[in-house]
C-alpha cells in the first residue's frame, strides 16, 4: 500500500513538474519550433531513407523493390555511351579527313636520305672522288675496292642502318656517276622526296598515283636518265604512307558521342528488381544509387538538408525575436508561421520527385509570399522567400535557374500585394508573378541559350495564377483556423449587408449613421498617423453593435421623440449606457466577430464618464454619496492606437454633431478640447499615440468634419404655374 502510495505521488510530481515547464516562457515555442524543424527535415529526407536490401550479385531476389525516387541508370547509361562512342570512332577511322600527316613520317625520310647519301659518298674511290671544288679532305684515303664489292656494302649498311632497299643499279650510278651528278642527284633526291612526303596526304591506296607524281617533279631537273632513275627509285623507297590518325579529333568524336546519349532513368515508382529475379551488377548499381543497398548510405546528404534547415530556421527566429517579437510570443501565429512554411515545403517536395525538369518552374514560392504577407508581415515574407528559394535550390540539385524564378516571383508577389481591397487584388498578383516568372525564364534562356526554357516560358505564367488561386483558397480556412483577420476579411465585414451591420441598420438607423461619420474620421486620422485605417473603420462601423438591444435610450435614435432617461434615475440611466459595451462584446461574440473587431466594442468608450448623468446625479444628491467610479465605464482603456482613434472620433462625432453654428473654427477648437480631454483623463496613457500623432490625429478630425458641415445655401422655392 506505501509503495502504491509513493508511486502515485511520484506520477503526480511528474505531472506537476511537467505542468510548470510547459507554463514557462519560450518553453512551448521551443517546441514548436522543434517540431516545425523534423516536420521539414522529414518532408525533404524522406526518400533519402528508403527500405535496404542485402542482396549481392548472383542472389535472387526475394520480393519486388521499386524505385524510391527518380535517378539514372549509370550502368545501362555508360553501356549505351560506350557503343556510341565505339561506333562513332569507328567511323572516324574510316574517315580520311580523320588522318593528319606525320611530321615523324619526314623526319625518318629526311634521316634514311642523308645517311644513304653520307655512305654512298665514303665507298666511292678517290679517283671518283677527285673533280674541280672537291676539298682533299673529303677524298678518302682508303685503299680501292672494286665496285661490286662497294654496291653490296652500301646495300648491306642501308638495309642494315636505316631499312632501305636500294637495287644494284641505282647503288652501282650512286657509287660510279661523276660526282657533279652525283650532288644533283642527292639535291634532287632530298627535295623531291621531302616534298612529295610533306605536301601530299599518302595512303596505302594512292601510293601508286603519288609515285607517278614524282616524276612530274623530277622533270624540273636537268639529269642524265641513269640519275634520273636512280633518283627515282630511291624517292620510291620512302615515299611510304605518312598519315596517322588525328587524336585530338578523335577525342572530340568521343566526347560528342558520349553527350549525344540521352541518361536511361529509372523513374520513381518503376519496378527495379522482381520477386525470383537473378540480382545482376547493373541491378545491383541501380540499388546502390537509390540507397536501397545497406553497403550505401544518404547520411551525409541528410546531415548536409538538416544543417541548411536548421541555419534557416535560426535566421528566421533571430528576425522575429528582433523585429517581430509578438509573433514569438503568440503561439497561434508562430504554427501558422510553420504551417504555410510547411505546405509550401511539402508542395515543393512533391514537385521535385515528378522526373520532368519543367516542375522546377512551377513551384510556388509566391503562393506562400502572399499569405504571409496577408496574414502576418511583409518583411517576414522577403526573409521567408528567401529562405524557401533556397529549400529549392536544396531539391533541384542547386539549379540556379529554378532559384532565381522562385526568389524573384515570391518578391514580386510581396512588392505587388500593398493594399489589398478585394480578393481581386490577389489574383491581379498573381499576373504579376507570372509576368515576372516568365521574364526571368527568358532571361536564363538568353544566358545558357537554352530552348526549353523559351518553348515552357508559360509555366512561369502558370505558377503564378497557380500561387493566386491556392492563396485565395487557403486564406479564408487559416483565418478562421487561426483567428487572422486580413485586410480581406475586414473588407467583407465591413458590407452592409453583414447580418450584425444589417441588424444595426435597420433597428438603430441612428446609431449606424453616426458609426459610418465615425468610421470616416477614423480611417482619415489613422492613415494620417501610419496606423491602419482599414481596421479602424471597419472597428468603428460595429463599435456601438451593443445598442441595438435598447435603441431608443440613445439620442441618436429617438428622432425627435421622448427620451425615457426623463422618467428613470441617473444611476439607472448610467447603468443602461454603459451596459451598451457589454452587450456589443456579446453580439460580437454571438456573430462570431474576430478578436481585432470585439477590441473596438469593448475599448471605445476605455473608463470614461457619463458625464451627463453624472452631473445630473450630483444635482439631485443631498447627501454626497454619489461615487464617480459607479458612472464610469467598465474598460479597458484603448491598447492600440487604432481603438483609441475610434474612442476620439466617438466622441469628437457626437459633440460635433450637437454644436450650433458648426463653423471650421469652432470645430477645431471643439475637436482639440475632447482630445486633451481624454489625454489628461488618462484614456490613452495604454495606446502606442504620442502627441505629434495626436496633433495629426486633430487635424484629420478638423479637415473631415469641416467637409461634412460646411455651410449650405438655402435654394429658393420654384414659381408655381398657374393652372
């Protein structure tokens, strides 16, 4: 029983303990950021982590695997590039213009011709050396040999030396021709051969014809015809095919082969192995690249994704700790912050993994821009598009092009939004976006003179209407979701035909006029002080929403008629007013009015006194027990300065309204005194005016109440005809 005891205190301290964490502060937006962050990190690991396989080659499978995502098939790939490329050399070696001339081909020419001619003149005998111009020193001193014996060592040595094969004759007219001739014939030998080698692409086939042209080139030279032979027979034995393959044209023969075949892919979804399938080395290839093999692994690719979200995320939490610290603090709007970031993320997940490279276009940053925009702030959205182009450039494997278009068409939605008055505006937007998609997709073509992007420029187009249209249609269910009221929402509260306006227009038509007069001062003087003058007149259109239970006991609807607070006493008629602010927070609550709105009822008149009645009671009191704080308003004061312009323009209305002779001057001079009034009765010490903004907001009260009372001249009657 003790120890039963001891754990249930135990489970109740947990649960106490867990309670007064959970009620610290930034507690519970530590962990919603924390969820926001494996929220995105699973959206865009997830088929990074596919099912693993231990299978090796030779195996046979046990189920069917199918592909997690969209990769190529490297194997099938490198297969189709090699018989290209084995093909396309082929033909090139086929090809003439393929073959380049062999310089080495000369040079071995130029080498085996001097090294004949070197040895044919050290075996000529010095009676066949000596002639006019001969130096002594170039006569040998060798003893003479017969001339047969010379022709075959000069054959041996060439064959030898240098692989010539020269007939007896042509060695015989070597060693014996004169040596005049014998120097004619080297020249003419050494030029003609050089020539014929460089200048002329020689192959195995045209040899023949290449021979018949040494002759034409032999002619230019005078010879007797035993030189003339010999010269050609030599010129014949290194006129030799001299073409070898140009290599630098065959790399370029490959490379054009290998990049002309399209990637075989293996799409996501397709079937990789089947069940009873051998598991062979291409199959065994394509697991590895899906990760589905547990010898691989995308931990690193993971840990690289989890890294730039979480340097996002903390980017995004120092700019709202510093700027936009009451979205920190409000829990609702920190999910709804992480929710559209979330869909946006999902969306372009999805889009990533269609195996087209068209989606990358049409992801729509834009759409999340815009209702961040609308529903919480714009330089929050800049720092969010931001931060979304770049989770693209994270999918799309760092394509700067699918960057740009996500980044410039989420700032131009935010640029284009400004003030929205109709869900109209939206879409307009969303033409913009479209426009801007579509001319940075041009832009990109331009550079990389790519023509996919000029044949799909419409997809830019297309994301932008898409990114309106998901705007328009997810903002009404995060607003209600959320408690957001838009400046759209706003517009539509703000039509008469609204069931609470409609109420108070038709059972207190004196109160709504007087609202509308209200609501128009409001939205001047808020505009003129950079408040919202949207939220102000539309606060102000159902700030007195609450007479509409007992019309006829405010001034505004009796129309002439009595007035019952003649026949009741000053507490009760105190009690009767003053209960117009809680029956209005009622009503607002009945007809399901935002939070923004219900402010304005319940602030507009702060603590303020009834002072009519409140004086009226001191006139009748005989014993001074009359307490002020029993003819003051419940409160609050005014907390922005948007309800304590309505609470001013209230007032400034109705007395304005009761003012004889209403000219410019004694409005001003009325409108200045009801708002020092309200300064020194501490009515706005909780909103955020200052006194410049109340100068300002005096002068937005003076310009709309002179337009409004301005002197009119009485048009006189028509003479009536007699009959």
């Amino acid at each position: 029983m003790a120890k039963e005891n001891r754990l249930q205190a135990m489970v109740e301290w947990l649960i106490q303990w867990g309670r007064g964490i959970w009620q610290k502060a930034g507690v519970r937006q530590c962990l919603l950021g924390a969820a926001i962050f494996l929220t995105l990190i699973g959206i865009l690991v997830a088929n990074l982590v596919p099912l693993q396989y231990d299978l090796k080659v030779g195996q046979v499978s046990p189920r069917d695997i199918e592909a997690s995502r969209t990769i190529e098939n490297r194997f099938e790939t490198e297969r189709l590039r090699n018989a290209a490329v084995g093909e396309a050399l082929e033909k090139a070696r086929s090809n003439p213009d393929s073959y380049i001339i062999d310089e080495k081909v000369v040079v071995g020419a130029e080498e085996k011709l001097a090294f004949l001619f070197e040895e044919a003149l050290s075996l000529r005998t010095p009676e066949e050396m000596v002639a006019p111009g001969i130096p002594q020193e170039l006569v040998p001193k060798t003893p003479s040999t017969s001339l047969s014996q010379r022709v075959v060592g000069l054959q041996t040595s060439l064959r030898q030396e240098v692989g010539l094969e020269v007939d007896r004759q042509s060695a015989e007219t070597l060693l014996s021709a004169p040596l005049d001739n014998f120097v004619a014939m080297e020249q003419a030998t050494k030029t003609v051969a050089i020539k014929m080698l460089r200048n002329n692409r020689i192959s195995q086939e045209n040899r023949n014809e290449m021979v018949d042209k040494m002759w034409q080139h032999l002619a230019e030279y005078d010879l007797p015809d035993p030189a003339r032979e010999t010269v050609a027979n030599i010129v014949k034995t290194v006129i030799v095919p001299n073409l070898v393959i140009d290599t630098e044209r065959l790399e370029s023969v490959k490379r054009d082969a290998s990049q002309a075949v399209t990637p075989v892919m293996v799409l996501q979804g397709e079937i990789v192995v089947r069940k009873g399938d051998v598991i062979t080395r291409e199959k065994l290839q394509i697991l590895k690249d899906l990760g589905l093999s547990k010898r691989t692994a995308n931990y690193g690719r993971m840990l690289g994704v989890s890294s730039v979200v979480l340097i996002l995320l903390a980017l995004i939490g120092v700019f709202l700790w510093q700027y936009e610290r009451e979205i920190i603090e409000d829990e609702g709007l920190l999910a709804l912050l992480g929710l559209i970031v979330i869909i946006v993320v999902f969306i372009i997940k999805v889009l990533s993994l269609i195996p087209w490279q068209g989606t990358g276009y049409l992801m729509p940053i834009a759409f999340g821009a815009m209702l961040i925009t609308l529903l919480l702030d714009s330089r929050l959205a800049i720092l969010i598009t931001v931060a979304l182009a770049v989770i693209v450039g994270l999918v799309t494997g760092g394509e700067l092009k699918y960057v740009a278009v996500a980044l410039i068409g989420g700032v131009a939605s935010i640029l284009s939004l400004g003030k929205v008055t109709q869900r109209s505006d939206v879409t307009r937007v969303g033409f913009i976006v479209g426009a801007a998609n579509f001319v940075t997709m041009m832009a990109f073509a331009l550079i990389n003179d790519d023509m996919f992007l000029v044949k799909n420029s419409y997809l830019g187009l297309i994301n932008g209407i898409i990114s309106a249209i998901f705007t328009i249609g997810f903002l009404p269910y995060l607003e209600n979701l959320f408690g957001i009221t838009s400046s759209i929402k706003l517009l539509e509260l703000s039509n008469p035909n609204q069931p609470l306006l409609r109420r108070l227009l038709l059972e207190a038509p004196g109160t709504y006029h007087h609202s509308i007069i209200v609501g128009n001062l409001a939205e001047a003087a808020a505009e003129a002080v950079n408040a919202d003058g949207l939220l102000a007149r539309v606060g102000a259109a159902y700030h007195d929403v609450g007479k509409v239970r007992r019309p006829y006991f405010f001034v505004e609807n009796q129309l002439g008629g009595d007035n019952p607070h003649d026949r009741i006493s000053p507490s009760l008629s105190t009690l009767i007013i003053t209960s117009h602010v809680k029956e209005g927070v009622e009503l607002a609550k009945q007809y399901r009015l935002p939070a923004m709105l219900t402010d304005f009822v319940k602030q507009h008149h702060g603590s303020d006194l009834v002072k009519f009645f409140y004086h009226k009671a001191l006139e009748a009191d005989k014993d001074g027990s009359i307490d002020e704080t029993d003819y003051r308003y419940p409160g609050p004061k005014p907390q922005t300065k948007e309800t304590a312009i309505v609470m001013l323009a209230d007032s400034v209305e109705a007395a304005v309204r009761a003012l004889p002779r209403p000219t410019p001057g004694r409005i001003e001079g009325l409108v200045r005194k009801i708002i020092k009034s309200r300064l020194n009765d501490g009515q706005l010490d909780e909103s955020d005016l200052t006194l410049r903004d109340l100068d300002k907001v005096a002068d937005a009260f003076v310009q709309v109440l002179s337009g409004i009372y301005h002197n009119r001249i009485e048009y006189p009657d028509l003479p009536q005809e007699n009959g």
